[in-house]
C-alpha cells in the first residue's frame, strides 16, 4: 500500500471557497470597524455630516443617467463640433 501526504500548503485549493472567506472577512472587518467607533465621534456634528454627505454622494453615484440627459449632451458635442468646424474655415 501506498500512502500519500499532501502538504497543506501545496494542497489544491478551491477558489471560490477562498474568495468567499476573503469576502467574509472583509465584511467581518468592516463591521468591526463600525464597532469601534468612539462615542465622540458618534456625537460629533461634523462626523455626522460627513456620514450622511457620503451616503448621498454614493446613492448619487449608483443612479442612472437620465436618456432625456444623454441626448441633451450629445446634442451640445454636435454643437459645438459645428461651431469649431465654422471657426476653422
């Protein structure tokens, strides 16, 4: 009978498995990092601006472009090629 080892650190991995602790473990960390949170901060009116500034600047981020905007943009870039082409002759 043959016996084979496998070193735990050559061992084959799962890669899915791994990236799902990694995010586990980001997760656990952040929530960690709201823990510690000083009630100093919590109480600060500055930090609680701060907060709220940077949730609505990342809700503002996740929303879509409006079509109707899209095309008003478009409409200027064509505006103003037209005007540089008129310039240039």
């Amino acid at each position: 009978m043959v016996e084979i080892l496998i070193d735990p650190m050559h061992a084959p991995t799962d890669n899915r498995r791994e990236d799902e602790l990694m995010t586990t473990r980001k997760k656990e960390a952040a929530d960690q990092r709201k823990l510690e949170l000083r009630a100093s901060d919590i109480l600060d009116p500055n930090n609680q601006i701060g907060v709220r500034l940077r949730s609505l600047y990342a809700s503002a981020q996740e929303e879509a472009i409006p079509d109707r905007f899209l095309d008003l943009l478009e409409k200027l870039d064509h505006a103003e090629m037209m005007a540089s082409a008129k310039m240039a002759e």
